[in-house]
C-alpha cells in the first residue's frame, strides 16, 4: 500500500529526522569559517516513453532531477563534501506501483540518509543526502569517513572488484554512481601504487564489508590485489588495466566463498575483461565480457538491471557481453551504440543515443533501452524505452 501522507502538512510533506534537519542547518554556518567554499550543481529533465513491441501501448514517465554538490575546504588537510540528490517523480510508474515511495525511500546505507517530502496518487519528491563526509589529506595519506564512494572497479560494465558499492550500467541518469556508508585509509608511495582498506559500516560482520586493497605496476600494466570479509562471503580478487598494442586492455576476477561452514561450502568465481579502441577516423570501440559465477535465478530480472547489484552477482544470466561504438558527429554531438547481451540467454539489449552541447552548460541526451527477448515480454508490457533529458549545470 502507498504511504499516506502527513495530514496536518501541505502537500503530504513528511519532516525528516532531527539529524537529517541538523545537518542542512549546520552546512550552511560552516561555509564561513571554511578556507574555501564551492557549491554547484545541475538541473535535469528526463520523460522516458516505455513503449510495447506492437507499438499499441505507450507510457510515459518523467522525473525533474536537481543535485547540489558541496565542498568546504577547513585547512590544507581538512574537508568537509556535501551532495543532494533531489527527484520529482510522476507518471505512470507513481500513479500505478502501490509501495513506489517506500522502494524509493529504501535507503542501503548503516544511516538513513533517505527521506519522501511528497507520496500523492500522482507525484513523489524524493531527497537522498548521496555523500556526506569528513576527509584529510596528508602527504601520502588520505582518509574519509561517512557516506562517500569507494571505487575499486576497472571495467565499465560489471565490476567483481568493486565490493563497497557496484553499479548498474543501465542506470545511465546517475553518473556519479551510489556511494556507501563507510571509513576508508589510502597510503601511496607513487601515482600508480597504493595501500587502501575500507570499512562499510554494518551491525554485524555479516552485514559488513571489511577489504584491503593493494595496488602496484607490473611492466606497463596497473595491477590491484584485495582481499576480505563481503557481509556473510570472504572476497578474494585481482584486477589489472594497461594495453595490449594500441588497444586499452583491462580486467577483474573475484572469488567468492561463504563462511558459513567454511570450507565445505563451494564458493563462486565471477570474472569481466574489456578491450577498448580508437580508430583514425575517431570511432571509439568498447567490449566486455563477463563470467557471473555467483548468478541467483530467482532474482527479478528488471530489478538486477535497473538497481545496484551486488559483487558476486553481477548480471540477470552467468555470462555477459557489452559492446559499443561512439563516433563524434562534430565537436557538439556525439553519437553511440551499445549492445547488451548473454551467451547463455537468448535477450539482448540495444542502447542507440545521442548527445548534443546546445549550449556551454546546457546538454541534450535522447537514449534509447530496447530489451529484446521472451525474458522480458513475460515480467513486462513495455520493453521499449526512449528517453528524452535536458540538463543544465551551474
């Protein structure tokens, strides 16, 4: 059922929690005491067209999208970043998904970061505090506590690696990609050679990630080594990037082995690898590949794409392949044309899309998800979706 809206309030506006309110009103004092202060941000408007394959049914949704981003600077080793995320949603998803605010008022992290200010039969403003953390910087060292992004992945598609916070490729609209809840300590004694550990906050270990990472050059490749508890698994991997010729050549491989009575228990592999290339004549050619060892088929298969997954499952099938090619009309439009698919499914998914600079902080994105395959015409009406997003930066 939709959660019924504060009565005593306008527009069914729910308050949020003290903390949350605290933490608004103290940013804003904090900016005058700070060495440096920079806010900034963008405004986006996203209608998307899900359309079905015998073109008779059409439905339209459209979300208005802001971020405020914000750093305060206290000293040269002290900083304090601050992001907001803000959606307006309506409708035909909000006007007919009973519970589509409560799913959107999820929040992943140890805190509550996440709060609904408007649940009508027709509209959702959901707001979402997407980073907020204390960082320090010194010499060689660099430390972070709060809610940020720990980014371990190599590849562009599925990332094994990626432990504290993997991402969901088709979710195109958030380029900054989720963050977590966490500490995280990085040492480095050369710009390609690191020490790193995290710490994603959780109430027990199986509801944490705890991981070392160490990272180092071999020859004229970037490699990476982590290991360490994820939630109720023990997580071992390696990752690598560098060039095979002219060609960007990259990689990561994870295992993955339950705790639970270890080490009976067989654990699972998930591995994904990627060749990139620039042609003369500007063609810029991406490919993936993946193995998802850990693949659960009970897990729904729009849910798995369009949310994050988790590292050991990255995919909706135990193999995947990504292949794209971006060409630059002219130095303001840019198009592309990807492929998503498996080797073991018969589905695939095209993602044809054109970016346009209409002006120096104004952007036009049209983009296209067209999910082909029985796996898709069973769980939904409409496979096909066109999206339309104007942004402005400031």
């Amino acid at each position: 059922m939709r959660k019924t809206a504060t009565h005593n309030t306008p527009f069914g506006f729910k308050p949020s929690a003290p903390w949350k309110a605290t933490v608004l009103l103290l940013l804003i004092p904090f900016s005058s005491y700070s060495q440096k202060f920079d806010s900034r941000g963008y405004l986006k408007e996203l209608g998307g067209l899900s359309i079905s394959n015998n073109l008779k049914t059409i439905r339209y949704d459209n979300i208005i999208h802001h971020r405020q981003e914000t750093t305060l600077e206290f000293s040269n080793y002290f900083e304090i970043r601050f992001d907001l995320r803000n959606r307006l949603l309506n409708g035909y998803t909000v006007e007919n998904t009973p519970g589509y605010a409560d799913f959107l008022d999820e929040d992943p992290g140890f805190v509550d970061g996440s709060f609904i200010l408007i649940d009508s039969d027709k509209s959702i403003l959901h707001t979402q505090i997407d980073r907020l953390h204390l960082s320090y910087f010194r010499d060689n060292w660099e430390f972070h506590l709060g809610r940020e992004r720990i980014n371990w992945g190599k590849s562009l598609v599925w990332n094994p690696n990626d432990l504290f916070n993997a991402y969901a490729y088709l979710d195109f609209d958030y380029e900054e990609r989720p963050s977590t809840d966490a500490a995280y300590l990085r040492y480095s004694w050369s710009y390609a050679s690191s020490f790193e550990a995290g710490y994603r906050f959780g109430k027990t270990l199986d509801e944490s990630v705890i991981a070392l990472m160490l990272r180092n050059s071999l020859g004229e490749y970037d490699i990476q080594l982590i290991g360490g508890n994820y939630f109720e698994e023990i997580a071992l991997g390696f990752g690598w990037s560098g060039y095979l010729k002219d060609a960007g050549f990259n990689g990561e491989i994870s295992y993955f082995h339950p705790k639970e009575n270890f080490p009976e228990n067989s654990g699972s592999l998930t591995a994904s690898t990627g060749i990139n290339y620039m042609f003369s004549n500007a063609i810029y050619l991406t490919s993936e590949i993946l193995y998802n060892g850990g693949y659960d088929k009970s897990v729904n298969a729009l849910t798995q794409l369009a949310q994050p997954p988790t590292a050991s499952d990255l995919f909706i099938a135990e193999t995947g392949y990504f292949v794209s090619a971006s060409y630059p009309v002219s130095p303001l439009t840019n198009m592309n044309l990807g492929l998503l698919g498996s080797f073991d499914k018969a589905f695939f998914i095209l993602i044809p899309q054109l970016s346009y600079s209409v002006s120096e902080n104004i952007d036009l994105l049209v983009l296209a998800q067209l999910l082909k395959g029985d796996l898709f015409s069973e769980i939904t009406e409409t496979p096909n979706v066109l999206f339309f997003r104007f942004k402005w930066s400031y």
